[in-house]
C-alpha cells in the first residue's frame, strides 16, 4: 500500500494527461500533433512508474539475500 501512496501523484499526472489524450484525439483527430504529443507523454509517465514500482519490488527481494 505505500507505494501508490508514494506514487499517488504521479499516477495523478498519468489519468489527468491520459484524458487529456483522449480529449484531443476526439476534437483533432488520432494523427493530430498534440495528441501524439500527449500520447507520449502518457507512456514516458507511465515508463517513469513502472520503473519506480519494479524497483521498489527489487531492492527488498535483494537485501534479503544479504541478511
């Protein structure tokens, strides 16, 4: 449970900028230029948390190993 609380925001940022996305795509199209840009947005955040919660998984799994 604590790390979404820790990445409350940042999952924040991914909705708010994912609706963003879908909101452009309706009104300029799916090829439109900033809805391109928007959805690479959506996937460098979402990069940025995947990254973030494998290495919160890791790091206790490795520090058992030196107990």
């Amino acid at each position: 449970m604590d790390e979404v609380r820790l990445d409350d925001g940042l999952l924040q940022q991914i909705e708010s900028t994912r609706k963003l996305m879908i909101q452009s795509g309706i009104e300029n199209g799916l090829h439109s230029r900033k809805t391109l840009s928007l959805s690479k947005k959506v996937d460098y955040l979402m990069n940025k948390f995947n990254q973030c919660y494998h290495s919160d998984l890791i790091i206790p799994i490795q520090n058992r190993h030196l107990k």
